[in-house]
C-alpha cells in the first residue's frame, strides 16, 4: 500500500500500542488478507475468522517479531500459516506432499507435431472470449475462476493469488513462500494455464449453447 510510514516506524508504533498506526494497517491490508485467506477455506466468514485471528497473533507477537522479513511478509506468513491449519480442519486443503506439478500446462494433442508443415503451432485456435465491452457473463465467469482457483494445487493457488491478483512483487513471493524465482515462474506459469484452459471451455460451451 502506497504512503505507508518504513517497516521500522510502523513496528515502533505497533509496540506502543498506537492505534492509528494499528488501524492504518487494517485498512491497507485486510482486503488482501482476506482474500488469500479464502483460497485455503470454505467460506467468506470463515476467511474472515483466520484474518481476525492473524491480527491478533500480530498484535501480540510483535514484540518478538525480528525483522528478518519484511513487516508484511511476516504478517502475511501468520495468516498463510493460520488459513492453512483452519483449512485442514475444514478438508480443504491438500497435503503438500500430494501435490504434483509436473506434467504440460496445456493437453500437447492440440499442437501440430514435429515434421508438420507448421510444428508446434496450434491444431485449432482457442475460440474468442467476449470482450469486456460486451459485459458478457460476469458472474458465472468469476464463480469459474472461483471453483477453478479452489482446484489448484496449493502452491499454485497461492503464487496466483498473490501476483495476479494482490499484485505482489517477485521478491516478496518468493520470500513469503520460501521458493526460488525459477520455482514461481513455473507455478505461476502453471496455474494460469489451468485458469485460462477452464475459462476457455467455459466459453466454448457457453459459444455451442448460443
């Protein structure tokens, strides 16, 4: 968030118990906060349970807290941490160690094969998607990102959301989730395939029915 006081001004008042400083905060981060949350849980009051209970733990570890991070970075690693065990609780998420992501981005049976006149080029173009102008479907196209979002694998859902849709910055993913700048390219790679593949079948149905 733009205009934010340096981590370590804002760490000074936090101990002391400042209020705007606190509130500051809230307003800047919550939004965000929240919507990470509901990738790894059920519902929106759920969500927002794991966002009150990160403030909390916040508010009341700050005094330990090490600066070996960014402020946000630490922030956002409590309410990661948080969502995830609430998440389990409610079977949402995915063990880790269940997660594969390998394998092609996009079924290779729909690009022309070596030795064709044009290999590796697309057998049939993916079909047009309405443009925003035409306002076409709106809500049935974000319950599909929503139910496609949900069915990424966890680190892929999280690389996402955090730099399509939060807008994070490269370093600060990497750091949150601990992986390198290599390892986000290809989740992120991966997880935007997914979307747009649903997306598109999406529209093709929608195309055929019309």
């Amino acid at each position: 968030m733009a205009g934010l006081p340096a981590d370590d001004a804002l760490i000074e008042q936090l101990r002391i118990g400042d209020e705007d400083t606190f509130a500051l905060l809230l307003d800047g981060w919550s939004g965000g906060m929240l919507r990470l949350a509901r990738s790894f849980v059920s519902t929106e009051e759920s969500a927002a349970e794991v966002v009150q209970e990160t403030w909390l733990a916040v508010i009341e570890g700050i005094d330990r807290f090490e600066g070996r991070s960014s402020l946000k970075t630490w922030v956002y690693r409590i309410l990661t941490n948080t969502a995830k065990r609430r998440g389990v609780r409610e079977h949402k998420v995915v063990p880790m160690s269940s997660v594969d992501d390998t394998g092609p981005t996009v079924d290779p049976s729909r690009f022309r094969p070596a030795g064709d006149a044009y290999p590796g080029h697309w057998w049939d173009f993916p079909p047009a998607w309405p443009t925003p102008e035409q306002g076409l479907l709106t809500g049935e196209v974000r319950a599909q990102l929503v139910e496609a979002l949900a069915e990424l694998p966890e680190r892929q859902r999280l690389v996402v959301v955090l730099r399509d849709i939060e807008g994070a910055p490269y370093d600060e993913v990497c750091e949150l989730l601990g992986i390198t700048a290599a390892n986000q390219r290809v989740l992120l790679h991966r997880a935007r395939a997914f979307l747009r593949g649903r997306l598109e079948e999406f529209y093709r149905k929608e195309g055929d029915a019309s």
